[in-house]
C-alpha cells in the first residue's frame, strides 16, 4: 500500500489505472510463468525418482541373485563361489556410487560441490562401468563392445566419479533408448 501511494503521487488518475491495470498483467503473467515451471520441475522430480528407484534396483537385485545362488549351495562350488562374490562386491560399489551421484546432486544445488582430481586409468573405469551394464544390455538386447585398442593403459587427471557418472549416463541412454538388438560400441 505504500508503494502505491508514492506512485498515485507522481502519476495522475486515468495513468495511475493504466500502470495499476498494467502491473496486474505483469504479475499474472508471471504467475502464470511460475505455475508452468513448477509443473515441470515436478514432471522432473517424478522422472528423477523413478530413475534413482530403477538404478537402486538393479545392483541390489543382482546382488540380491548372487546371494541367493551361494547360499542355496553355490557357495560349495569352488568355480562359482569367489566370482560371485566378486561381482556382489562390484554391485555394492554401484549402490554406493549412486548415493554418492545423489549426495553430489544435493551439494551441487547447494552450491557446494569440489571436483576431486586424481590420476587414474580411463580404460580401466570404461571397462568397470561396462561390465555394471551388461546384464541391463543384454536384457534390452544391446550388445556392448569395447574397441580392442582401449585395453592399453590410459590415464587421464580428472575427477574419477564425475567421468564415471558420464560414461554410466552414456551407457544407460544408448540401452534404455537404442533400438533393442542395436550395438553400443
């Protein structure tokens, strides 16, 4: 109220109706704006939970599998029993990986997220994140493959789990959106 009184001041009757009518109008406009971009952000946030829901349940299925195998006797099996757990472990990785992606989401909004530079071999994390999708790769008929130059040592000064988060995000895109039977090479 009292910013309009300080306008109703400066500007005469029939002006003031015009500013006043006019202002009205900007505010609905951009009341309208806000409510479209709510709506979207909750089309995200809904999108967003149903991915973190979709890539929480598969390491803990998969190691939810080997669990079950070694304890209905595959634990007795010398050929089995060590691989198994090794690739529990690996999907134990995963899961913590991908709290470690949603605790960075919250510092990056935050404001607060450092990189972490390290050297580190690129080929080595490629081929790590690739045998993480190979059970969702073939499940959508995708067949991942690695080009036999890449099994060379390469290492690069980067921040491991943000490339990692890269190349997983490359993979789970060309799976869920590549044509089934396709090649992601």
């Amino acid at each position: 109220a009292k910013g309009v009184n300080n306008i109703s001041k400066k500007i005469p009757g029939e002006q003031l109706q015009h500013e006043i009518i006019r202002l009205v109008s900007e505010l609905e406009t951009s009341d309208k704006e806000e409510i479209v971009h709510l709506k979207e952000l909750e089309i995200f946030r809904k999108e967003f939970l149903g991915n973190v829901s979709h890539e929480l349940k598969t390491p803990i299925f998969t190691i939810q599998g080997y669990v079950h195998t070694l304890l209905e006797g595959g634990i007795e099996d010398q050929d089995i029993n060590l691989l198994y757990l090794q690739k529990a472990a690996k999907s134990i990785d995963r899961l913590i990986s991908i709290v470690d992606d949603l605790e960075s989401i919250s510092k990056l909004e935050a404001g607060e997220l450092i990189l972490e530079h390290r050297t580190f071999d690129i080929n080595e994390l490629l081929h790590d994140v690739i045998e993480s999708r190979e059970l969702k790769a073939r499940e959508s008929m995708v067949a991942l493959t690695v080009d036999n130059s890449l099994n060379d040592h390469h290492y690069v000064y980067a921040d491991k789990d943000r490339i990692r988060q890269v190349i997983v995000n490359l993979l789970v895109n060309s799976i869920k959106y590549g044509k089934r039977g396709g090649h992601t090479h």
